[in-house]
C-alpha cells in the first residue's frame, strides 16, 4: 500500500474524518464476501491436523497489534514447558509465494520481516507459506507439537484449537466500521468467539465491558545495526534521535522513546516498508539513527551508521501464562 494511500486511510479509520459514501456502499459487499469465504474455506478444512495443536495469533483489524511479539513470548513458554513450538506466517511483503524456512540468515525479501524477526529472537523452525495447512505438515515433520500461526485468524481453512486476538489499546477498532470503511476485518461480534482477547497498551479505546488480558512492551537493550555495541535505552535520555519506524502505529515507537527523555525526529512509514538508501537522506547526519527491530532486519542491509535498534519484550500477567500452559498441555495430551 503506498504511503500516501495508508495515511488517508488512518485518517478515516482512526481518526476524525468521516468515510467517504462510496466506501461506505462497498461494506455489505465485503461482508458477504466475507461470509461467503468463510463459509467455503471451513468446507474445506483439511481433518489429517488433528494430531498437531494449532494456536491463532491474530487480530479483526487491519495492521500491525503487536501479534508478533506475544508470538516470541509464547515460543519461550511453551518450549519452557517442554513443549517443541514451531511458527507459521505468510510471510507479508515477500517476493515469492513458495514454502520457506526461516532462519537468523535468510533474505527479509525471500522470508518476510516478521518470520525473520521470530527466527532471530526464538530459534525455533519458522515457516512462511500461503498455504499454511503445507506449513503445519512441514512442521510436524520436523517434530514440532505446537504451532504458532503469526496472523491467520481469518484464514479459516486451517484448523486451530485456541485463537488469540490482539488490539492495539491506543487505536482499539477505530471507526468500528468494516473493510473498506473502516478498519475491521470481521465484525465485533466475532470476539464473542475467541478464546483470548489480549490490549496491547493502555485500553483507552477499548470497551471497557470486554473482557481482556493486558499486554506491555518493555523496551530492552538498543543494539547496533552492526551488532558490536549494546547501549541501555536510558543512555540515550536527553539526545535528539531520527526515529524510524515502518510498523503498524509508529506513534507508539516514538512515544516508548520520548518516555525515555528522548527528544525525537519522527519518520514514520507504512507497514512492512523495505527501506531504501533514499529513505535516510531527509535526515539529520549527525544525529543516530533509532529504529524497531522490525525495521532494522530490512535496513541491515543499508551499512547506515550510527544506527541502532530497540529490542522489546511481550509482558503479560504471571498467572495468564500459567493458565495458558496449563491448558496447552492437557488439551493436546
């Protein structure tokens, strides 16, 4: 999606102006669509998965949540309870549409920046496909027991035995509208259905009848882009950055470091962004350069200096973690 075009959505769908009538007569055309695909690909839900316990990480609004980093929390909790986890995506943004595993090594372009991101931070066998149903055979074919699905709520063909939904809590469901008016996938309605709802942030537009789990992301070390210094985030108080980010709501980067002291040079870019020299040129040289770890998997490449990358964790509650485990473990014994 170009940049120009993502804004202009962001505006309608979670801010304050108004959806335009012929986006609005295209909703009920979506919703049957919608319905109708929903319909056909649980038809077609293979039965041969049975054996393997699938969990659903995804969100009913269009965008980043936080779903990648909940994944990365889940990984290490279920391999610390001696289970063997294993990741599937899609890959977004990936030139091709084979089957692929993902390493620490691979091509952001051959892999996507989130399998890429997960392989790094986890270590455990990460697939992208379209076809995620070939994606889990493959998995268990390596002798992984749980698997992860990053996005795919509304990939309906592939079996799952537990969905969580994540929101981001600044942005909750914007407008409430449906594709294309607004920014939902599914209507609300179809959190009644899921077995977790998880508010990344702050619930400060999310109702406050629905029943949530919190979810925070606590800043880590910032490493740089060559990976031969690590700074905390605290060292970095009272100097001005060119922050970068190109995820699904910048404006929570860039307030992760102003909470920080941080005085900040905002250059947000769409979602998924694979960054280009050019993209750097606007910017202050004599300032560093501070990015997500999503961002800096793409912009490696660049050999930028003084650039660095913040690591963030998934903190969820002790006793949630426990439960989820807990029900992992018997309901797939």
């Amino acid at each position: 999606m170009r940049a120009d075009t993502e804004q202009k959505l962001n505006r309608i769908w979670y801010g304050e102006e108004a959806a335009p009538l012929w986006l609005k007569a295209l909703v009920p055309v979506y919703r049957a669509g919608n319905r109708l695909d929903r319909w056909q690909k649980k038809l077609r839900r293979p039965s041969d998965l049975d054996d393997i316990y699938i969990i659903i990480v995804g969100n009913i609004n269009v965008g980043g949540a936080g779903k990648t980093p909940l994944v990365v929390r889940l990984c290490r909790l279920l391999r610390s309870a001696g289970l063997k986890p294993g990741v599937i995506s899609r890959g977004y943004g990936r030139a091709e549409k084979d089957l692929r595993l993902a390493s620490a090594e691979s091509d952001p372009g051959v892999v996507g920046d989130e399998p890429l991101l997960i392989a790094r931070q986890v270590g455990v066998p990460v697939i992208v496909a379209d076809n995620r149903c070939e994606a889990v055979r493959k998995l268990r074919k390596q002798g992984v027991n749980v698997v992860v699905s990053d996005d795919g709520l509304q990939h309906y063909r592939l079996p799952r035995n537990l969905e969580i939904c994540v929101i981001d809590g600044s942005r909750g469901f914007g407008n409430g509208q449906l594709l294309p008016a607004g920014p939902l996938r599914e209507p609300l309605e179809r959190l009644s259905s899921i077995d977790y709802v998880v508010v990344n942030g702050e619930p400060e537009k999310v109702p406050q009848e629905l029943d949530t789990v919190p979810m925070s992301l606590a800043p880590g070390l910032l490493r740089s882009l060559d990976n031969r210094q690590s700074w905390r985030l605290s060292q970095f108080a009272g100097c001005k950055v060119n922050a970068v980010a190109g995820i699904g709501n910048p404006a929570r980067f860039f307030e992760m470091l102003r909470q920080a002291r941080i005085t900040v040079r905002e250059y947000a870019f769409p979602d998924h962004h694979r960054f280009e020299a050019a993209d750097f040129e606007p910017m202050d040289p004599n300032l560093p350069v501070l990015m997500t770890e999503k961002d800096a998997v793409k912009a490696a490449r660049l050999d930028l200096k003084n650039a660095w990358y913040l690591q963030v964790e998934a903190v969820l509650p002790p006793q949630w973690e426990a439960e989820l485990v807990s029900r992992v473990i018997k309901e797939k014994a």
